[in-house]
C-alpha cells in the first residue's frame, strides 16, 4: 500500500484492529468495546473498537510525516 493510501486510511478510519492499533496507535488507559466487523485500515475481519481507544492512530500519522492533530 502507497503511503499517500495508508495515510488516507489512517486519517478516516473510525475502527480498527488490535493489530493496526499497535502498530500505527497508542493504547490508552481503561475499557474499550470491542465487536466484530472490518477494520478500516488493514480492510480484514477482526475484533474492532473505534481509533479513539488507540489515539485515532496518530502515531502512524506523524511517522507518514504528517504534524499532529492534538
């Protein structure tokens, strides 16, 4: 995936996976709700909860190059 693509999914997504999550998030601290559905980033059906539990993926963001939103 082109990172211009990756960025877009990135910068939209509203759930993701735990995998993506890890990689281009930060988890924060407390309870998440967790269902099944297709994660927006990698587009797999997995266990999701909303990009907010992983700091809307801001870390991903930044390293595509792009300053922080917060």
């Amino acid at each position: 995936m082109s990172n211009s693509k990756l960025l877009q999914r990135l910068q939209n997504a509203y759930q993701c996976c735990e995998s993506c999550g890890m990689q281009y998030g930060i988890p924060r601290e407390g309870s998440s709700t967790w269902w099944r559905s297709v994660c927006d980033v990698c587009g797999l059906e997995n266990a999701v909860t909303e990009t907010r539990d992983w700091g809307y993926l801001q870390r991903g963001i930044t390293q595509l190059g792009v300053p922080g939103r917060f």
